[in-house]
C-alpha cells in the first residue's frame, strides 16, 4: 500500500455535525429516539426567545418544529443552580376543548398557588417569572408572566402563560426529554 491509498477509502459511516440544543436556529433538524414522547426527525421552523424581564437574561428558547405533516414546540430551557446541564421539554399546547378543565383550577396570577392537582397528578410550582417574548425574527416583543409547575419527579411541566391580567391564559403540558432521548 503506497502512501496515497488513503485517497480512495471512505468512511462508512457518515459524519453528522451536530451542536448543543441551545446552538440551534431556523432550518436545523432536531432527532429525536423512537422512545422519545415526540419521535422522529424534526426541522426548526422558529427560534423563538424568552428573556427574564428583570435579569435580562435569557430563559428558554421555544423551538417550533416540523416533520412535514405535524408541528408541536420543544423548549430549550438554559442551565440555572439547581439543574447545571439545562433541559430540553417537548411542549403541548393543551386543546381549547381542555381549558374548561385548565379554568376549573382558579389560577390567581397575582397569588398563584404553590401546590394543584391536575389530571390525578401533583404538580409544585417551581418558577414565576416575568419573561419577555422575542419572536423568531426578533419584532414586536411582548411581556407576560410566565408560571412553570413541575411533578416531583421533574419529568412532566404545567405551564401558564398570562399575556395580559385578563382572560384565560395560554396553558402547556409538557414532558422533559431524558439526554438518550435526543439523537
């Protein structure tokens, strides 16, 4: 074998580039295992931020990602003291058929309770935040007051999103990714 017969060999198996989740932007595909609550090869529509008002730090980002057919909502929340790596949530925004359910609770933006029970789970409220939301082209941001519940376990998040004082607010069920989960 002479010294230019590496020219001609090829790796089999392709090289993928692949970045942290909070690198990511528009047009960058997401894989995410069979095992995963969101399955499947997912390509990044918007990029949108979420800023703490008063840290002027950012929070999260929310994804909204496609497979073709389907679009749902991956947050890529940023590290804080208590969980240094970050974590990765597929979101659901929850039907309009289920607010009636969501409503039933009684939620008090200015008082929110720090314990509820939803669908038979416990949930313990774990931030409330003022956030200020970038869209994925950066215009017209609009603040809102942010509430994030989580079960014990961490694995599931109730969301409520309170974009004004009034009305109902945008509600998220949501279900953290375990790392072996994304590909």
């Amino acid at each position: 074998m002479g010294w230019l017969s590496f020219f001609g060999k090829k790796d089999p198996t392709p090289k993928r580039k692949t970045r942290a989740l909070a690198d990511l932007s528009a047009g960058d595909t997401i894989v995410l295992s069979p095992t995963s609550p969101l399955p499947g090869r997912w390509v990044i529509d918007k990029a949108h931020r979420f800023v703490d008002i008063g840290q002027q730090t950012l929070v999260f980002w929310q994804f909204e990602v496609t497979d073709g057919e389907r679009r749902h909502f991956i947050e890529v929340h940023q590290p804080n003291p208590q969980d240094t790596t970050g974590r990765a949530v597929v979101s659901f925004p929850l039907d309009p058929t289920e607010y009636g359910e969501v409503e039933a609770l009684e939620l008090d933006p200015e008082s929110p309770p720090e314990q509820l029970t939803w669908r038979q789970r416990d949930y313990q409220l774990v931030a409330a935040r003022n956030l200020r939301f970038y869209r994925n082209t950066g215009e017209h941001p609009r603040d809102m007051l942010h509430l994030e519940y989580a079960t014990e376990a961490g694995r599931r998040t109730l969301t409520f999103e309170f974009w004004s004082r009034t009305g109902t607010p945008v509600t998220s069920e949501g279900l953290c990714l375990l790392p072996d989960e994304i590909e």
